[in-house]
C-alpha cells in the first residue's frame, strides 16, 4: 500500500473534494439516478490535492461524489473482499496494487477495455509501468492506475560535505553510485551510537528493487508463477540491504524501525544520512526537515539501475450500479485536466506523460534542488510479476525474514528452506 501523506508521515493522500458528502459504508444510489459517484479510498481526507480536482470535476460533469474512508492498513484488505461481495458495492474502489491478481481472479471487478478504448486511451502516452499495472493475462483491465510513486534516495545534503563524501549522481546514471559506492557513503557517514549513513530496510519496496537490480527479477516471476525472491541474485539483493545492518553497522537495527514513520522521522533530525523512501515524502521532509540541506538521489545500480513505484488503483465492480459515470470520474483523473492538476500539486507522478512534465521543480521553500529525478525514475520503474495468492504468501515469508533483518540468519538460508512452502501456495 502507499504509505505516506502529503502532510503528515502517517496520513494518507486521499482526499474530500469541497461539498462532496462523507459515507462510512453505504454502497452506490439506485441505478437510474447517476448523478452521484460512491468513491472508497482508505486515505486521510485531509491534506491532498483531491479536493481541487474532484471539485473541478464536479463542476464540469453536473455530478456529486460522495467519498467514502473505508478503512486502513490490512482491515482495508477485509472490507474489499466484503463490498466485492456485496450486491451494492461502491462505484470506484482503490485497491491495493499488490493485490490486483487476487482480485481479478474473483470476476467482481469489471472490465475497463471497452471504457479505454471508446476514451481514445493510447499506451504510448503513459509510463508503461501505469498503463499496464492493472492488465492481466487475458488482456482484460480490471482496474486502471493514476500515477505512481516512484522510490528513490533522499540525502542529507550538509552531511555529505562535513564528511567529505562525494555528493550522489544528479541524474539517472550509476556511474560512481553503484552499492559499493552506495555502502562507501553509508559507512563514511556513520557514527556509531550517534548516526548511521543509511536506511533502507524498512521499506518493503527494496525487496523488488535491490533483487532487480542484482540481476534477478524480484519476489515472483514475470508469470507469477514461482517464488522468485529465493533465487540466488535476489536473496543477494535482499542479503546486500540486511548487511547494511548486519555487516557494516551503517543502517539502524531492525529493532529501532518498528514504530510506523520512524525511519523517516530520524532523517528528518539529522540521525540519517540517505534514507530510501517513495518520492511523496518530499512534501514531509519540506515540512520537517529544519537543521540542515537535503536532497534527491537516485537508486544505487549494480547490474541493473531500476527502481520500484506504488502505485494508485482505482478499478469498478462489476456490481457498481454507475459503471459509466464511475468511468467517467477515473478517466477524468487519468487525462489531461486531473493528471495535470496532480502533477502541479506533487502528489505522485501522473501515469500520462504529458501531464507529468508539469511536476513541479525543485529548490524553493526547501525543497530538492533535483526533483526533476523523480521523473526519471518513474521511466526507470520496474512492473513486478503477479501473485493471486499474494495475501497468504507475504503473510508467511516476511515474518520469517525477521531472523534476516535481526542478523540472525542469512536470506539464502531462510528463503531457501521457505520456498517449497511459498511455491506450493502460489503455483
């Protein structure tokens, strides 16, 4: 799931458009009255670009859109499964990107080909990563992305020059950042007890990103069919970020990451000094960051120099009573006027190309001089096999890579003696 607000480390980005009506539960209005669109999101309402575009929405369509805050974190999970099984569902639902093979395999979501196709949407005007994430095998869309939020590596800029470290790339580029250099930095700028140079490991994100990169192709294969994160090149990846703790005492212990939002809480008071995050907690490091100067890096390569991105997924049940006015609204907030709208607010990186070179730059009220890397790693973004049984697996292979996060066990080892397990779930 997305997990960061655009305000506050532990808020959500969704939001309420100015006069939209708030609901808890309840699912869409009677079929024959369309004029209002039941949205579920499991955001915060506050503090997001949503109320200007849903507004501007409203006003151009005629209609009203009652928001309605579902839930967070894994009950969000529950109440999916229980409004997709309802005979009144809401029109437009956020589902988790993670999850979208699960959800298409249960038939209650409905398929968006002939929407797409009747708007004129072309793929070659989006990231391929947004335009395909919700695809599946038989080529249906059983839901449709409005950007991503690529990860990348923000730094203390001040640490970096008191410690004579060489500055990051400041374009998309590995030369002099592959993890060598990356770990070079990391150690240089700790001080045991007092600051470590890095941390990644409480982003789940580098379980896709750091295995990619050492030449492996993540948690699942392309097919999703075998558990792939137990392949030699990822569990090195996954090994290469544990010893950042484990080997080289240049990331905080496992331990210390629990509490939601610590990690970046520690960088903004100078405790760390590259920390790996997706690109929405520019606007949270804005706010927090006060002592010292910051800025964008990108992902360190080794064989590969890609990163991974959360994405925003919105589809329609196939029981939604407005399917047409709920295409309506999401195509609204894909094209030109809601893509260009979030792009200037710096929520995420809108899926159309066009709209996202409207991402605002950086280097006034504080903030990075090289957003303009955020972009480009959006064009460097990986699109991850899917699982249908993605829930259960994670359920069971990430608690037992604790013994890896608290140097207990090497990732080889753990993922090795878990495979037959995972395998057997997902294939």
């Amino acid at each position: 799931m997305t997990g960061i607000s655009r305000r506050k480390v532990l808020s959500g980005i969704g939001g309420l458009a100015a006069g939209a009506a708030v609901a808890g539960c309840g699912g869409s209005a009677s079929a024959s009255d369309d004029s209002t669109i039941t949205l579920m999101n499991w955001e915060a309402l506050d503090g997001s670009p949503y109320p200007k575009v849903f507004d501007a929405f409203e006003k151009q369509s005629g209609k009203k859109i009652k928001y309605q805050f579902a839930a967070s974190g894994t009950d969000y999970w529950v109440k999916c499964r229980t409004v997709l099984g309802a005979s009144n569902p809401p029109d437009i639902m956020r589902i988790d990107d993670d999850f979208v093979a699960s959800y298409a395999k249960t038939g209650r979501l409905h398929d968006l080909r002939d929407f797409m196709r009747d708007s004129g949407l072309q793929e070659a005007d989006y990231f391929t990563t947004v335009y395909n994430n919700a695809r599946q095998p038989d080529g249906s869309y059983v839901g449709w992305s409005l950007g991503m939020q690529p990860r990348v590596i923000f730094y203390n800029k001040t640490m970096f020059k008191e410690a004579g470290v060489p500055l990051p790339p400041v374009s998309w580029t590995d030369e002099g950042w592959k993890w060598d250099d990356f770990l070079a930095a990391a150690k240089k700028l700790s001080i045991p007890g007092k600051r470590w140079g890095a941390c990644v490991l409480d982003d789940a994100g580098f379980e896709m990103i750091y295995t990619v990169n050492n030449g492996g192709t993540g948690r699942w294969s392309k097919d999703g069919k075998r558990f792939t994160l137990a392949d030699p090149p990822d569990a090195a990846g996954y090994q290469f970020v544990a010893d950042l703790t484990c080997a080289h005492d240049a990331q905080p212990r496992w331990s210390e990451l629990q509490q939601s939002g610590r990690g970046a809480e520690m960088f903004a008071a100078g405790q760390i000094g590259m920390i790996q995050r997706v690109s929405t907690f520019v606007d949270f490091f804005q706010q927090n960051v006060k002592d010292f100067e910051w800025d964008i890096a990108p992902i360190p390569g080794q064989v590969r120099q890609q990163t991974y991105a959360n994405q925003l997924v919105f589809a329609i049940p196939a029981k939604a009573a407005h399917k047409e006015a709920a295409w309506q609204l999401l195509n609204y907030l894909t094209t030109t006027p809601g893509a260009t709208a979030f792009a200037e607010a710096g929520a995420f990186v809108p899926g159309l190309r066009s709209a996202a070179d409207h991402m605002a730059g950086g280097g006034s009220d504080g903030g990075p001089q090289n957003m303009g890397l955020v972009l480009e790693a959006a064009n460097h973004a990986v699109l991850p096999g899917r699982v249908v049984e993605v829930q259960q697996a994670l359920q069971i292979y990430r608690p037992a890579l604790d013994d890896v996060r608290n140097c207990r066990a090497s990732a080889p080892d753990v993922l090795n003696k878990l495979r037959p397990q995972i395998q057997e779930i997902i294939g």
